[in-house]
C-alpha cells in the first residue's frame, strides 16, 4: 500500500494558564514577561496533520512550522509503500542535513515517521507495538509530574494527592536559576515542603529545564543530595556536555537529559558525559525509528530510558522495551492542550500504570 497524500486538515490556538517555573529565558523577564509552558516552548497553535494510504489515514497534533515542512516534504514521500519506514526515515534525514540536524527538522521527521508506522501497524490489524517487537509487560508504571511552584499548601496537597492516586514517584519543577540571587535557596524551600508532605518513601525528581549552569548546578546538588532526589533533569544547556560530565562526576544524584537532543550521535554524546537517565521523546527526537536505536545504544552502557511526556507513542516504544531498560513512563498531570487536541484514546492510568490498548496503530481516533 502506498503514501497517497499528507495534508494539514485542521489548526487550531494554544491557550492554557500560565505556571510558574525556572525557564532558560529568565534573564529576559523583563523583555518576555511570565509566559506558559506552551508559549516557552514555542507552541501557540496545534495543527493537525493527515497521512493517507488507501484506505486509511493517521492523524497527527504538532507545531505550524514542522507541519509546514511536513507538507512539503510530502511530495518525496507519494508512492512510498507504508511499510518502508526506515528506507523514509533515512532518505528524509540525508535530504534535510543542508537545514539541520536538530529542532523543527527532527521533529518533523517524527511526524512522518510515527504517521508511517501508525498507518503500517493498522493495515496489519496490530497495535503498533507489535511491529516494534511485542510488549515485554501489562502494564507501565507511572510517574505524576507537575508541581510547579505555587503557595507551599497548594503544592503539598497536590503532591499528597499524587500519593492517593497510587504514584510512587513525582516530578517537581524548581522556581529559579542563575538569574535569581536567592534561587537556591528558594529552590530548596520547595524541596522541603514536598518532602515534609510525602516524606521518603516516594521518588521526588526535580525538573530544571536547561536554566542552570555549571556553577549553580553544582551548589544545587550539593544542597539538594540530603532530600534524596531521584534525578535532576536537564540541569545544563543542551550542548554543554563537558559542565554534564563534570556535574555527574560530583554527585550521587543522577543527571537526566534528553528532552531536547535528536537521532542517536547527541545520545551517545550524553552517555560519554556520563548521563545514565536518557528522555528523547518520539515527537522530538526523529521518531519510533531513532527511539529503537536510542534504548539499544542507552542498554549497552547501563543507562535507563524515561522518555519526556507519556504520550501514546513513547508508550508504545516503552512497553516494546525491557522494563529494566524503560521502568516507568511520564504523565503530565496538567498542560495538556497541545498533546490531546480532538484527539480520542489517549492513555491514562490508573492506580499509577498505564495499559496499552490493543487497538490497531496507536489506537488514537481523530474528532472534530
């Protein structure tokens, strides 16, 4: 069966409350003001893409710019059998290297390449992960993540909350960076406060979302290593992988990274560094293809695979991988606009576990 044609079908505007957390632009209050997580991460609209081959179609939520390049992409892609996904992927990959390696690019690859796959795995009449090589569980554990900063009440009970809903393990989002002189200090407040709500026995990780350099993030781990803190995303600017391979050598707490790196050369750069929690995330870092290759790379060197957000696609890829290799899987608790847009079957769990659906593709249906 071939690609016939791939069309932008719907678009339609962001608009979700804004939340308070250390950003990479803090230094640029002043000029940006307090914005959402979707406007810090560039995403003001969501449009909605189509693939069709025959007689059916997969539909797919992303950005206007890597939808933009999908369409014209797309012509290159017209009578490709569905089932040539790698044969897409690379050809796609050597065609954009003049424009990037990186960002909008791999994005952009992502969207035709989970399309691809979602369309194959419905024309066989399987859930994707079957084409991927079956699950290796039942079920996928879960993590809560949210907690951004807000009034201590506030948050201790939206952590205690966590805890009632069966999640032993959360995610919190630190306040303040370098651009803050009291921001460790503000950053430890919240630290205690969950703590004192949840106490020990349950995972606190702490998300810093590439505002942190070297300096800052070695005081912060040093305070943080007493609250025993399960790991610290993202830490370090992207590129920095020296400051990472520093950091990681100072402290007990482990590092993760990935959220923003793309195809296999930047992960294996995090591992050299030391990095032994990768977070690629499917819609981001080129797609299914790349995520396979990311797990294998990631068990040869000891390292565990969390990849950033539960969506359906990087559930698929977890529940097709060894648990020792992909133990848990993210669920952002809120800010979910942009990922669910008319957008039917998304997972969620329930008592702390995700259930894969055995509906064919990704088991997503798409309503206006």
């Amino acid at each position: 069966m071939k690609i016939d044609s791939i069309n932008i079908i719907g678009r339609e505007k962001v608009s979700q409350p804004i939340y308070r957390y250390v950003k990479p632009t803090d230094y640029y209050k002043d000029v940006l003001g307090e914005v959402s997580p979707t406007e810090a991460a560039m995403i003001n609209e969501v449009y909605t893409l189509e693939m069709k081959a025959g007689e059916y179609s997969s539909f797919y939520n992303t950005t206007s710019d890597v939808a933009g390049f999908v369409v014209e992409f797309s012509g290159k892609l017209v009578g490709f059998d569905i089932s040539e996904i790698n044969r897409a992927w690379d050809m796609l990959y050597r065609l954009s290297l003049p424009l990037g390696r990186s960002g909008v690019l791999m994005h952009t690859l992502s969207a035709i390449n989970i399309m691809m796959y979602d369309i194959y795995s419905k024309c066989l009449g399987v859930p994707a992960y079957k084409i991927m090589g079956g699950t290796t569980r039942k079920h996928i554990r879960a993590y809560a993540s949210h907690l951004h900063p807000t009034d201590f009440k506030d948050l201790q009970d939206e952590a205690r909350e966590y805890v009632s809903q069966g999640y032993k393990t959360m995610k919190m989002r630190f306040i303040s960076g370098p651009s803050d002189i009291n921001g460790i200090e503000k950053n430890i407040e919240l630290v205690k406060a969950i703590r004192e709500a949840v106490g020990y026995d349950i995972e606190l990780a702490g998300d810093a979302w590439m505002s942190w350099n070297y300096n800052f993030a070695l005081k912060m781990v040093k305070k943080l290593e007493r609250y025993d803190i399960a790991w610290i995303e993202e830490p370090l600017m992207p590129d920095d992988f020296e400051a990472m391979k520093m950091l990681s050598w100072k402290t007990g707490i482990p590092i993760s990274e990935g959220e923003h790196h793309y195809h296999i050369y930047d992960f294996k750069r995090l591992l050299d560094a030391g990095i032994r929690i990768l977070q690629p995330d499917a819609v981001w870092t080129g797609g299914i293809t790349p995520m396979k290759k990311i797990t294998a790379l990631a068990e040869t060197y000891g390292a565990i695979v969390v990849p950033h957000t539960g969506n359906v696609y990087n559930l698929h890829v977890i529940g097709s991988e060894p648990e020792s290799v992909t133990p848990v899987a993210e669920f952002l608790t809120k800010y979910r606009e942009w990922m669910e847009q008319h957008m039917e079957g998304t997972p969620f769990p329930k008592n702390g576990y995700f259930t894969l659906s055995d509906k064919p593709g990704f088991g997503l249906e798409y309503k206006l």
